[in-house]
C-alpha cells in the first residue's frame, strides 16, 4: 500500500487488511481541520496490490536520460549498500530511462528483482534520496556537465 501520488502520507509497505481498514476507518473519522498539510486525507488515492517478495533493489541516479551511478541497497530484507549492480539490471534500468526522456533532468528510480523478473519499484527526486555507496563524484560531475 501506498499513495497514488508522489506524496508520503502513508510509507509505502505491506500491511494486513486489518490494518488498512484501521487506517481508513481512523482517518474518516477526523475533521478535515484536524488532518495536518502532508497527512493522510480520505480523498487520498491509496495504490494496493498483491505483495511480492523482493529478492534484491538497487537505487539508480539518472541524469539526462543516462544511468550515472547505482548500488545494490537490499537484498531480500537485509539492508545493504554496496556499489554493485547486476549487468541485467543495468541494462533495465537505463532502458527504463530512455522510455520517458523529459520525466526529469535529474532523479533516483528504486528497482528490484522478483521471482517473476525486474520491476520498477520508484521514482524519486534526486534531492531527498540518500546516496548510501553511490558514486557522488561521478553523480556531481554529470549533474555539473548539465551547465
């Protein structure tokens, strides 16, 4: 579960049914006036799918419609930063890039592997994503080259 919108009302995760329907049940119970600028609202379009186990995720910077610098930040529950990516994944990823070539100049996208192949997970802006073992100097000098 998550929202729709790029927005962080609600972390995106798995969570029971039980406890979404909590959630939905505590915040239509609230004054709109009572719902602090940033939270959950009942017109907040939520996303719900079928849970996947993800096997590994890798963040990647794009910069310009190109791939600059990766890292390996999960594999399955285990947290883990390495600068390390697989040649599939790689190529994933950069082909998911030049898909949509004026989404932005500068972004993270967040993709894993599954039982059933690679997935995008997300996308972010390149501002709030931590850089972990990336390769910052490679990231400034394309962010730089951009003029």
């Amino acid at each position: 579960m998550r929202p729709v919108a790029d927005g962080k009302e609600q972390a995106g995760k798995v969570r029971p049914a039980s406890e979404i329907l909590e959630i939905a049940r505590k915040v239509m119970t609230l004054d709109p006036e009572e719902i602090p600028h940033g939270s959950l609202r009942p017109e907040t379009r939520m996303m719900l799918t079928q849970p996947v186990r993800i096997l590994t995720e890798w963040r990647i910077w794009v910069v310009a419609g190109e791939v600059v610098t990766f890292l390996l930040y999960k594999e399955g529950d285990r947290v883990t930063y390495r600068s390390e990516i697989d040649a599939d994944a790689l190529a994933f990823a950069q082909g998911l890039a030049r898909l949509n070539p004026g989404y932005a100049t500068a972004y993270v996208m967040d993709i894993c592997r599954t039982e059933s192949g690679l997935k995008l997970l997300e996308t972010n802006c390149i501002n709030a994503a931590g850089f972990y073992a990336a390769d910052v100097m490679t990231l400034a000098a394309a962010i730089d080259a951009l003029g």
